[in-house]
C-alpha cells in the first residue's frame, strides 16, 4: 500500500515537474492572433520615451514642400527650364539657378524630389533602368512645360498646337495633345514619390527589419543620437508623406484633404465620396495601431497594419485614375466646338497623372503592383496616341476605367460619381 502510494506521489510530481518546465522555456510573450493581441492603439499618433516624443518625419515635410513648390512654380511664365529642373533635383552648387526656392530651408536642404522619386526597395532597388525611366519622365514634362507652353502662353490649343484652352472663366494651358503637363507631375508624384515610399519602401519588411532593427527594436535601443529606434522611424517616415503637412500631425484626419497638394489631398476626396466614407480613418487608424505594435515588438500585427494601408491607398489612386477619366467623358463636348475642350482637358490631364500612378500601387496577394510598366503604358498610350486628347471617345475611357475597376473591389459607377 505504501509502495503504491509512493509511487503515485512520484508520478505527479514527475507531471508536475514536466508541466513547470515547459511554462519555463515558453516564450516570454506567447504567438497570438492579431486578434487577441493586447496592443492597442493610442488616441494620437502620439509615441514617447523617457519623456521625449519618438516620431520624427522632418525629410518628408520638405519633399512634400519641396513638390508644393515646383508644382506652383510651373505655373509661373517667368521660371526658366533650368530653374525648374533645380527643383526637381536640387543639385547645383552655385550658380543662378542654385537657390530656385522661396523657403530658404529647401534651398540649403540635401534633399529632393528626384532623389526619391521610384526610389523604393520593393520596386527599384533592383530595376535601376525603370526608375532612371521615371525619372526622365519628370524631369521631360518639366522641360516641355517651358519649352512648349510657355512660348505658346497666347497662342489658342487646338490639335497639333499647344497654348491656351477655357475651361469656364480660367484658362489651361496644353502641349499639342491637350495634356497639362503641370498636372501630369503634380499626379505622378502622387504614385511616384509619396505612394511609393510609402506602400513599397518604409513599410516593406525589407527595410523595417533591415540589419539589426528587429534586434534593436526587440531591446528599445534608439538610433545614434535619437529618441526613436530605427524601426520606429521608418514607419514614422510613411506616416510623414501622407500627414506630414498637416498643422496637428498627430491627429490629422480632421483636416484630411486640405492639407497638401498630394495624397492627403485625394485620400480626403476619397473620403467624401459617401460610398467610401470612413477610408481616411482606416488608414491612420492602421499606422497608430502598427506603431504601437512596433513598440510593442508584435511584428505580426505590424505587418497587418501595413497591408490594411497598401490595401487602402492603392484603392485611393484607382478610385482617383477612374473619377477623373468619367470626368473627362462627361465633360467631352456631344458637338466636338473646340472651345469647350477645356473642362475635359483639365479632367484628363488630372485622370493622366493618377494612371501614371497606378504603377506604385501594391497588391498585398501577389506583393507586386496591381498594375506592371507595361500595363500602365498601355493605358498612357490610350490617352496620348495620335492627337491625344483631341481623339479621345467616351467609349475609350469608358474602357480604360473598367479595366482599372475590375482590379479593385469597387464599380466605375461608385468611383465615377
């Protein structure tokens, strides 16, 4: 009886010393769904350590002015092509055309738009001659702009010959296929430089856990001579070229839509649209939650939050490319008078950028653009062969917001109106 009941004594005690072991070497901090995970997200986009704010975006703010500048400036008969092209990549030493900014601060800045422009990890670190293309598309709707229309400041638009064409009381003014190259850049920084550095760059897991972040990130070991870790910075970056201009950065969505000339321009007219009400709050919503989980070391629900945010502001520039395209065609004029081209030149020259776009857009199932270079060129094409717009059908951009559409869970009726 005795022997029994040692026996059964040793036997628990041998469960029990099995069961005390194993929570022993169980991770400090047990796999969870992002679901159960207990990281939440803050009122702000608000982060501190010991006592000093962790979020720094300053890079983003200029290039962001930086564009605002040049984008004003190509509207400016005076500017010369180099002075123009200064800004774009802001690389001369001295010289007249050195100091091309009104803010002093970008004038004495190394950075610029050129620079970061299809410059992402995920998209062009490896396709060096895609980017140098994209690049020169740039910098060649910036040259034209002073080469083409400027010269043709009185001259009337009409196929073949760029100058001025109404648009109600204003005037727009084209190359000799009705495009505004003005908008053409103003659009395509959209995708190629805020879209771009946000979606297929710092939020990439490639340069997130790039070299030691995961590691320093895991120990809360700032960057040298900064507040933040690495990581924490490069998802702050993101965050910059879609709030970054805005007075209350930390709480932005209360003035979404007006306060730059890019992104945050267009995610607020997304956002009043009433069929996709409520997108600007997903967004920030998923860069406060996936900062937290940053500080909290959940990479998983990290990186779920990035994919809401791909997701959604790639939606942004579909949603964006197929309203002005139906914008165009409801603003074609049915009896072809060339005097009321105007309104739809204006549309199309926008819808232009905004497919240029489309290219820098990220398809969370595949990892790749939803739309690839020889895609997008195809549509480019559509708008730009023969006399342009001039030839343009309702019956063609009907089909080119379909195509868009069709990639999306949206309807061209929803994203037309």
């Amino acid at each position: 009886m005795k022997k029994h009941f040692l026996s059964s004594t040793l036997l628990i005690l041998s469960c029990l010393c099995i069961i005390s072991c194993e929570k022993d070497e169980a991770p400090d901090k047990p796999d969870m769904t992002p679901e159960e995970s207990e990281i939440v997200a803050p009122a702000s986009y608000d982060f501190m350590r010991d006592g000093s704010s962790t979020v720094s975006f300053s890079g983003q703010t200029t290039r962001i002015g930086m564009a605002t500048e040049l984008i004003s400036a190509l509207s400016d008969f005076s500017r010369s092509e180099m002075e123009l092209l200064e800004m774009y990549a802001n690389q001369t030493a001295d010289g007249a055309d050195a100091n091309p900014y009104a803010n002093e601060t970008y004038n004495e800045s190394s950075k610029s738009i050129k620079s970061k422009v299809a410059a992402s990890a995920d998209y062009f670190s490896a396709n060096t001659a895609e980017a140098a293309v994209i690049k020169a598309d740039f910098a060649s709707w910036i040259s034209a702009q002073t080469t083409e229309v400027f010269p043709n400041e009185n001259q009337l638009a009409e196929p073949g010959t760029a100058g001025q064409i109404a648009d109600g009381s204003s005037a727009r003014y084209v190359n000799s296929k009705g495009l505004e190259y003005n908008q053409a850049v103003n659009k395509g920084l959209i995708g190629a430089l805020m879209l771009d550095q946000i979606l297929n760059n710092y939020l990439s897991p490639a340069v997130l856990d790039a070299g030691e972040n995961r590691a320093e990130n895991n120990s809360s070991t700032p960057a040298e001579g900064k507040s933040y870790t690495t990581m924490e910075h490069k998802w702050d970056e993101a965050y910059g070229y879609l709030f970054g201009f805005s007075d209350t950065p930390e709480d932005p969505v209360a003035s979404i839509g007006n306060d730059d000339k890019f992104l945050n321009k267009y995610l607020g007219r997304v956002e009043g649209d009433e069929d996709f009400a409520g997108i600007s709050d997903n967004i920030y919503n998923a860069f406060k939650l996936g900062r937290a989980a940053i500080v909290g070391q959940d990479y998983e629900l990290r990186d779920e939050q990035a994919d809401i945010i791909k997701q959604e502001l790639s939606k942004v520039i579909a949603i964006r490319a197929v309203y002005y395209l139906q914008q165009g065609k409801l603003n074609l004029p049915a009896d072809g008078d060339i005097t009321a081209y105007g309104t739809a030149f204006h549309d199309l020259s926008e819808g232009f950028g905004f497919v240029y776009s489309l290219r820098f857009t990220h398809d969370i199932a595949t990892g790749q653009s939803y739309f690839n270079a020889e895609e997008v060129t195809a549509l480019i094409s559509e708008l730009t062969t023969g006399r342009g717009f001039w030839d343009m059908t309702p019956e063609k951009l009907d089909a080119m917001s379909e195509t868009i559409a069709a990639k999306f869970d949206f309807t061209v009726v929803q994203a037309g109106s």
